[in-house]
C-alpha cells in the first residue's frame, strides 16, 4: 500500500508546494551563484522545479484562484526577483515553456498593493550585480 494513500489530494498538494518553496529559491539561487557546468546542473534542477509550478496554475489566474492567496504570497520573491536574476546573469528561465507562469508574474504585478510594495526593479538590479560580481570576481 502506498503510504501517500492516505492523504487527502489537497493535503499531498499542499505538502508538495511545501517541499518545493523550499527548493525552488535554493535551485534558482544555484543558476546565479554558479558558473560553467555547475550552472547547467542548477538550470536543469530550477526548470524541473519551475515545471511543477507552471502545473499548478493550470486553470487558473492565480494560486488562489481568482483571488489572491496565500501561495501568490508565498512565490511574489518569484514574480519580482526572477526578472532580476536574468537580467543580471544574462539568460532567461520564465520563457515560452512557462505560459502560465509568465501570465502570473503579469497579473501578480498589476496588484496594485504589490506594486506599491515591491522595491524597485533597477535598485535590485543594481543590488544583485554588486553580488554576482563578489561570487564571480574577473580573474
């Protein structure tokens, strides 16, 4: 008997939104911070990641729905400092393989508390190069 049998669909689900916010910031932090075929390592692992994200917006707007939730909480870091990280390392991972994860970053940046929240887009540019230049000094 399978162990998982047990739980409910929605407590599995929930469980694995769990376990992947706590894999998928480390995954993609892993895609800036390393180089060369560490780098290909860390994309593969942050795509596969990204992938189970993408599935759960099937059918909906956001996570919550129509509505606001709390896993559109849970992922905003997503929808404000993906765009940096690709900016700053120069290679995308919200691309055509993600339609409806690139549509949630849209709608979750027209939120307008969001907006009002969020700390500029070229401020953390600005932030996350001064870091990727510590991690990846020219030699």
């Amino acid at each position: 008997m399978d162990p998982k049998s047990h739980i409910a669909p929605t407590s599995l689900r929930q469980s694995q939104a769990t376990i992947l916010g706590q894999q998928l910031l480390p995954s993609i932090w892993r895609v800036f911070a390393s180089q060369g075929k560490e780098r290909e390592g860390a994309m593969e692992a942050a795509v596969e990641n990204l992938k189970f994200v993408e599935e759960e917006l099937e059918g909906k707007r956001l996570f919550g729905g129509d509505k606001i939730g709390l896993a559109d909480l849970a992922f905003g870091w997503l929808g404000n400092l993906i765009g940096v990280l690709e900016q700053v390392v120069g290679l995308r991972l919200i691309d055509e393989r993600f339609p409806l994860l690139s549509a949630w970053i849209q709608e979750f940046w027209e939120i307008q508390i969001i907006k009002e929240s969020w700390p500029s887009h070229d401020k953390l540019v600005v932030k996350y190069q001064e870091i990727y230049d510590k991690l990846h000094p020219l030699k």
